[in-house]
C-alpha cells in the first residue's frame, strides 16, 4: 500500500501526486518559503522569491549577530577565567573584555585574589579525654584558577572536609586547657600547616592564609568546674608577677646591704691589721731600747701608763705629812665632773695644767734614772 492512500490520493501538502512517485519536493519547499512570507509581511507567489531569500539572510545575521553579542564577557582585575571548550580545558586569561562562542566554550570567573572564609563548628575530643565546642574560621585565597575548576568537582566541599579533618586531629592530639586559654595561637598554626597539606594533596588550587580558632567552650555541664580551674590558672600567675616584683624589689636592697657590709668588714680588717703593725713595729723597736737599758725602759713603760691614767681622770691631792686627821673629799663634785667631762676632752681638752705637772714629774723621774744609771756605769767602769 501507498504511503499516500489514507489521504484520498493526496499528498500532506495537499498537492496531487500523478501515480505512485515520491511528493514533488519542490512544491513543498515552495509552500514552506511561502508560509514564512506570510509570517513577515510577504505576498507568496513565486514572483517574490528574490524578497523570501534576503528575509532569511536578515534573520540568520540577527541571529549571529545576537550570538556573537551572548559571547562578550568581563573579567575584573581580581579574577580570571576559565575557558572549557566542548569540556576541555581551553585556556586562562585575565582581566578584560573577551569574547568567546556561546554553546561551544564555557566560562568559568574564578576570584583568584579575594579572601573567603569557611567556619565550623562542633564538640571535639581533647587529648586528656574531654569535650569542648570549638569554633574554627578558615580564611583562604584561590591563586590557581585551573586547577580549582578542572581536578576537583566541588572544591568548597573538599576544603570543609579536609579542615573538619585537620582540625579534629589537631585537637585531638591537644589537652583541653591549651585549646581553652593560652595554647589557641599555636594550634591554629598546626590546623593550618596539617590544612594545607591536605589541600596540596587534593591540588584543589586553594592557597589556606589563616586559621583563627574562636573562644571555646566546655559542655555546658562541665562549664563550672572548668571557669575553677581557669580562675586557679589566673590566680597562681597573678601570685608569680607578685612575687617576682616583690623578689625585684628585696634583692638589690639586700645585695646593697651586703656589699656595704663587706666593705666595712673589708676596712676593719685593714684597720686591724695597720693597728697590729703598728703596735709589732713599736714592741720591736721598745724591745730593743729594752735590751739597752732594761730598767729604765721599764720605768718609762710605767710611766707612760701612769701619764696616760692620770691625764683623763680626776684627781685629788692629799697632803699626808700636813698632819690633818680629817679628810674632806668632795665626791658630789667628782661624780659630777666625771658625768660632764665630754669624750673628747679626754685626749684634746684635758686641763692643761695637769697634763704639764705629770710632764714634769715623768721628766725628773726620767732625768733620776739617766743620772742613777751613769753613776753605775762609772762605778763599773772604775772597778
């Protein structure tokens, strides 16, 4: 049977088909070209088939040009873009106005300079076995364009991954109370070094700048006992900076003190030593006048201590031949010159007419014992 049959012998255009040949294509094309010339004002027939034909050329530049217009682009300065042309990769290229063909390359503007940031946040294990909520924010830059768009399919998500995964081993590896106080600095350093090696393995084009770890928390039926154990923490440095200033302030007191004392200790020894010089050098030379004259040396050894007692102490003179059985002493008198008699007249303001009748007693005393000792010697000497 006719593939025409059902339709009385006519064809789908509605044209008679002599016989059972193929349609007449020429007719259809016809009726087509005349149907669009209906669409955009024309006339049909066949005496405007020069007008149908420059129709069609209008549309098909339109629609190249609109084309060519979806293909415009503008990359900033702080991004670049990544050309994949049916899927592959193209090329990458920088800020500016580019033109690439829409349906057959695809765009992909990556912001290679701007600093995003990733936070997280959960309840971890300590390395003494405890429980703290941690808040975590990743700060990174996507320096490499390509990589980031062509080696993982989604590079967020890995990099979420792989922090959640550096972060938990850091911590883990961590006792509580240095993820609480004072040891955040340095565990955000190791999440983001343990960080960036994991993003290089994934070579998701990611470059990690910062990890800041926020204020953690213990369990909120923990939280009492550790606010105890952070308040012991503040009161023990407290007592340290205490002590060490009160350590600065008592020892260069006390090594002053005991340098000072060292040094007075230091001139009493040179006093003494210069004193028992002195006093060595003075026996030897009286032990040699002693060896001369043995009686007289002695008498002037005793009479200088006699010279030296009697010219800083009182005195009364008694006359004993004057034949007075009564004696009057006036000790009210003594006592009160004693009392009154400074230290320094003792050797400097004593009386001088005391000082001048023992002179001259130790003098004539002196004067007998040379003339005593001539007399001997020239009884000797005559003998």
């Amino acid at each position: 049977m006719a593939w025409n049959e059902p339709g009385g012998g006519r064809d789908p255009w509605g044209g008679k088909n002599n016989g059972d040949g193929p349609p007449d294509l020429d007719e259809a094309l016809k009726k087509l070209r005349d149907k669009f010339n209906k669409a955009f004002g024309g006339s049909g027939g066949s005496n405007n088939g020069k007008g149908n034909g420059a129709a069609i050329g209008v549309i098909a530049v339109i629609a190249i040009i609109v084309w060519a217009l979806f293909g415009v682009y503008q990359v900033d300065e702080k991004d670049k873009a990544v050309i994949l042309r049916f899927g592959k990769y193209h090329d990458t290229v920088g800020s500016g106005l580019h033109w690439n063909p829409k349906f057959i390359d695809t765009v992909n503007v990556v912001s290679v300079t701007k600093e995003q940031s990733y936070t997280t946040q959960g309840l971890m294990l300590t390395k003494d076995l405890n429980i703290v909520d941690l808040p975590v924010t990743v700060q990174f830059t996507v320096p490499d364009a390509k990589a980031y768009v062509l080696n993982v399919r989604d590079p967020v998500e890995s990099l979420r991954n792989a922090a959640d995964s550096a972060i938990r081993h850091v911590v883990g590896s961590t006792t509580a109370s240095d993820v609480l106080s004072e040891g955040r600095q340095k565990l955000a350093g190791e999440i983001s070094q343990r960080l960036q090696k994991y993003i290089d393995i994934y070579d998701t084009g990611i470059s990690i700048s910062s990890v800041n770890i926020g204020k953690g928390q213990p369990p909120v039926e923990v939280k009492a006992a550790f606010d105890d154990v952070n308040a012991s923490k503040k009161d023990k440095d407290r007592y340290i900076k205490e002590a060490e200033a009160y350590s600065n302030e008592v020892v260069p007191v006390a090594r002053g003190k005991a340098q000072r004392m060292l040094q007075d200790a230091q001139a009493y020894r040179d006093r003494v030593v210069a004193e028992a010089d002195g006093d060595a050098q003075r026996f030897e030379k009286l032990m040699t006048e002693y060896q001369k004259a043995p009686e007289v040396t002695r008498r002037r050894i005793y009479l200088d201590a006699m010279e030296s007692v009697m010219s800083n102490s009182s005195k009364v003179m008694v006359d004993v031949e004057g034949g007075n059985n009564m004696m009057y002493l006036p000790l009210d008198k003594l006592m009160e010159g004693r009392s009154v008699l400074p230290s320094t007249t003792r050797d400097a303001s004593a009386p001088s007419s005391t000082k001048e009748q023992v002179r001259e007693v130790v003098e004539e005393v002196l004067r007998d014992m040379t003339r005593d000792q001539q007399i001997d010697r020239r009884r000797e000497s005559r003998r």
